[in-house]
C-alpha cells in the first residue's frame, strides 16, 4: 500500500488559489504601528497580492494542487476567446440550410 499524500495545512492557510490557479498571499506589517504608515501604505497592505510564480509552484505542490498551471489556463483562454470570433463570423456566413 501506498504512501498517502498529507497537504501542508499552514500553507494552505496562508495562500488562496485563484481560479487560474495563482496563489493569493497576505501583506505582512500589517498587525501593529499603523499609524506610522501613510494611508495610501495602508491601503495597498490590506489589498491581497500574487505570490511570484517560483515560489507558487512549490506551494501548490504542498497544498498537492500541483496538477494546475496558470501559463497554461492562461493560453486556453486565449486560444477559447481567439475561436469564439471565427466560430461567430462563420455561423453568420453559412448559407441557410433548406
């Protein structure tokens, strides 16, 4: 019998996958002293950032979704959006059928 993968739960806890697969982190400096920063430093603290993609790949592979590639949802989108205009222009262009 085999080994049955555990995934990292504090990873999973610090990073949300997005729904083209990258990673959502948290700012740090956020707990304490606020009143030193500008408002405007304040703001984008509070704002999620993506995680840089060599550092995600590895934390996908903790949180054992490492089967999802966002480069590559990325390029079928693209490729989806690029045959919806054709797929349109031929049906408009296709004779009645009788």
């Amino acid at each position: 019998m085999g080994y049955k993968f555990k995934p990292n739960k504090s990873v999973a806890r610090r990073f949300k996958l997005t729904a083209t697969g990258k990673l959502k982190r948290h700012h740090s400096k956020t707990s304490h002293l606020m009143s030193a920063r500008t408002s405007q430093k304040k703001r984008m603290l509070g704002r999620p950032a993506i995680l840089f993609e060599g550092h995600a790949r590895n934390m996908r592979r903790l949180m054992g979704v490492d089967k999802i590639h966002p480069a590559k949802i990325r390029h079928e989108r693209q490729l989806k959006a690029q045959k919806a205009p054709q797929a349109a222009a031929d049906a408009t262009k296709a004779p009645p059928a009788a």
